[in-house]
C-alpha cells in the first residue's frame, strides 16, 4: 500500500500491495467577523492533531485515521493508519504564509518518498481545517488558494469541497 502524501489528497491515496469559506479569526484567534485581526501564526498549527471519520478528506480511501505533529521549527512527521490497521510513516518540512486567511502552506514530504503539496489552513481554537493538493509529482491537481478558500481543489474527480481536511488538537 502506498499513500502518496499523508498531507496531499489524491484520488486512491491508499492502495492495496462542504466546503466552508466563512472560516475567519478575528483578533483572539475565534471564528467570526472578518480576517483585519488575523493572527494566524505559524505557532497556530504547531502540536498534535488528529483526522478521523467524517473528518478525513473525502479523498482519503483506505484510511481510518491521520495523525500529524507540526513542530516549531518547520518540520511535521505524521502517520496514517489504513482500515486494515496498516500504519504508515511521513515526514517532512514546511512553511507557512499567515499574511492571508486562510493562510498558505507548502509541505515538502522527504520521507518514504519525495512530494510537494500546496494549500490552506487556518486554526479555529482546537481545529485545524486543512486543504492541500500535490503539485510534485504532478498528479494535475490545482491547489487551493486563500482566494478561491476551502473546497478549492480542482483536478481530475475532484468535487468542490471533498478535499478538506479537518484535525482536532489532541
């Protein structure tokens, strides 16, 4: 089984051998109003979250559950577990963008294997509302945009929307 990037959803991610534009953080990091008091850091995603169930993208066939750890100092490991309890290991590095809302991110997988993937995320308390697409190697998905908001992916079967993915802080 192969899961091209833990963080990047692709169509049949995991193999055998509504989209929501009105998250915003006003300026105590809570949902609501508009992004002018945006304070979205990157200390905003640091820590351990936890995707599963009704959660996980709904690109993300085969797997129960994702856990990923972000770390202060730019880099995340993270593992998905398979419906048939297979565990499978990622790491990487990131950066982030906090100068929109949602913010920009760039996950640089080194580990099992080397993908990019580029997209959005923003803290809502102890949520992270997640949406990212792989770009390298091309799979012909276009990322979503802070402009275009969750539910932006587009690409090959992708439906506005299926691709978000939602943590919660453990």
């Amino acid at each position: 089984m192969i899961l091209a990037l833990f963080l990047a959803c692709v169509p049949d991610d995991v193999k055998d051998s509504t989209p929501n534009d009105s998250l915003s953080t006003d300026s105590q990091g809570t949902t609501g109003g508009d992004d002018t008091g945006n304070t979205n850091t990157e200390q905003n995603i640091v820590g351990d979250w936890l995707s599963e169930g009704d959660n996980l993208s709904g690109l993300f066939n085969g797997v129960s559950k994702v856990e990923a750890h972000f770390e202060a100092n730019l880099s995340y490991t993270a593992s998905a577990t398979a419906t048939n309890g297979a565990v499978y290991d990622f790491a990487g590095s990131y950066t982030v963008d906090t100068s929109t809302l949602p913010c920009g991110i760039t996950a640089s997988q080194t580990s099992p294997n080397i993908t990019t993937a580029v997209g959005i995320w923003q803290v809502d308390g102890n949520t992270l509302h997640y949406e990212v697409a792989q770009t390298s190697p091309d799979q012909g998905f276009s990322p979503p945009t802070p402009e275009g908001g969750f539910g932006s992916t587009s690409g090959p079967n992708v439906d506005p929307g299926v691709n978000i993915q939602t943590y919660v802080r453990m």
